[in-house]
C-alpha cells in the first residue's frame, strides 16, 4: 500500500472574502494569476511579481465560470480571454470585465434563466470546453447538465448529456484520455479522446470519492496525477493514473473549489462556508480566499484557445 503524502495550509495567500471563487488560471506570459467569484460576477487578478497588494478586481455583470488565453490575440483580440459565462462561451476585456458572446447554445428564455456555464479547459488542438448546469440562483441543480466543446472554426458541440454538475476537466499527457467530474455523484469519469477528431467515447469511473464529499474543480500534473478539490471536504486530494489517493493538502476551511499550478505551488481557491463545527473551527473566517502551497511538482502546461474567427 503506497503512502499518502500530506500539505497543511493555514493561512490565505489574497484575502477576498469571497462567495464562490473559481477558475483559477496562471496567465504565465504576464505572471498574472487570476480567479472569479461566480455568485458575485467578478473577475480578480494578481502581478505575481508585486504580490497580493497588487490585487485588481473587475466586475463582469454576469457569472464566469471558468477562463483561458487565445492563441495569437490580434485585430483588437489583445486584450481579450475566453470565458464561459451565464449565456455561453463569451471573450472578456482584460481591462473592463466586458463580455462579448460568440457562441450561445441556448435562445430560449427559460433556459437562459435557468442554466450557466461552470468549469472547462482547452485541449491540445485548441477547442474549449466547458460544462452548463441549472444556475442555483434560480433552482437546484438536477441532471440537465450538458458539455459542450467549442471548435476553433466558431461550431459549438454537445458532447456529454444528463449531467448534474460539471466540474473538473483535463486530459493526460498522451491525449488519448479525457477526465470529467460530475460533482454530485462523486466521480470522475475518464473517455477515451481522439485527439484528431475531438471525439469521446466510452465512459467509466476513473475515481470514486466514496464518502458524502464531492470532487470538484481539479489540476492535472507532470506526472499524469489529479489534483482534485473536495468541496465540503476541506481538501485537496492528489489522485494516481491508477485512480488512487497518494497525497492530501489540508486547509482550513471545508468548501474547497479547483486548484491551479503556478510552477510547483498549487494556487487554489475555496468558497464562502457559513456552517461551523469542530472539524473545521475556522471555516466561516477562511472560506472564500485564495490559498496557495508548494507540492514539489510541477503542472501540465496550460493549452491556448485557438480562436479562428477573430474580427
């Protein structure tokens, strides 16, 4: 039986206080290290190099869930990303927080109501993918959850149905598997992915967190492990290909949300806990910040939009 190695964090890295922070991206280029808060619509970002006085906040008017870079920005792309938002797949103005829609699956007004958009990531050809679940602002989620993969040529996909809430996703190195977490049951599920085609088939459980926890956002490193953050669980967990847990970084708030690699430290981010006991005695005060931790290893290299149909 291997060993679990284990982390303990004890104090926040940026202070924010808030609802539910999410999609954690270290824009390398610029050293930046950004996160949303999806409740309260907001988009944060940190210079590295100055530290976290040098916090910026910018209100996007709609919920983001999850943000990537594109691929050789131009024609007045330059100070844009990518997001998934309320509506869809959205570029956002570094500098505003505007968001520009260019794909929206839904026109309905119902659905427009009742759905958002959650975690995703861009594979290696540069389609971005990401996960719409019923928005609980509006109703609880059940299973009308969908992933959706968006081309570089502007065509948008329905890739995985009756999900509930999609959250973590990635690929391994030799981009023949896809991983994707549906929260409320516990699991994350691999597919076998064509890389070529962007197709996936033939799903199975990879991991089962067995226990009332549920798996949410996840990083993926060098050596091929899953880093996967326990919302109410007050954890990370490090998951082996095999599908086995060999490490555990420890924090002290229970609603831990998706971590991020920034060199060999993970950056991750939790939400606002409004339930105290003894097992977390501080997770009102420390619930809704960003953390940070050295794990020794390093992180898969993040992938670029490959965005065809700039203007």
């Amino acid at each position: 039986m291997s060993s679990v190695s284990k982390w303990t964090v004890t104090e926040p890295y940026v202070s924010v206080s808030g609802a539910l922070l999410e999609g954690p991206f270290y824009d390398q280029a610029k050293n930046e290290f950004r996160f949303v808060d999806i409740w309260n619509e907001k988009l944060y970002v940190v210079d590295l190099t100055k530290g976290p006085g040098s916090l910026q906040t910018l209100n996007t008017s709609e919920s983001i869930g999850v943000t990537a870079n594109i691929a050789n920005a131009g024609n007045g792309l330059e100070e844009h990303i990518v997001a998934a938002a309320k509506y869809g797949f959205a570029l956002v103005n570094r500098k505003t927080g505007k968001l520009s829609y260019i794909a929206r699956p839904w026109d309905e007004p119902d659905k427009l109501r009742s759905m958002r958009f959650n975690d995703g990531a861009v594979d290696s050809k540069g389609r971005l993918w990401a996960g719409a679940m019923n928005d609980p602002k509006v109703q609880s989620p059940v299973n009308e959850g969908v992933l959706f993969r968006l081309d570089p040529d502007g065509t948008l996909h329905r890739m995985v149905e009756q999900l509930t809430i999609p959250n973590g996703i990635g690929w391994n190195d030799a981009n023949d598997t896809m991983y994707l977490t549906d929260s409320p049951t516990g699991k994350i599920f691999a597919f076998d992915f064509d890389e070529a085609t962007g197709e996936i088939s033939n799903r199975r459980v990879h991991f089962d967190i067995g226990e009332p926890k549920e798996p949410d956002g996840f990083a993926i490193d060098v050596e091929g492990c899953i880093w996967s953050a326990v919302y109410g669980g007050g954890k990370i967990i490090r998951i082996s290909p095999e599908g086995k847990v060999i490490g555990e970084i420890s924090l002290p708030t229970r609603n831990i949300t998706c971590p991020a690699f920034v060199g060999t430290e993970l950056f991750i981010t939790t939400a606002k806990d409004d339930t105290n006991d003894d097992q977390f005695p501080e997770s009102i005060r420390y619930g809704g910040h960003l953390y940070r931790v050295d794990v020794g290893v390093q992180g898969q290299t993040k992938n670029e939009f490959q965005w065809n149909q700039q203007p």
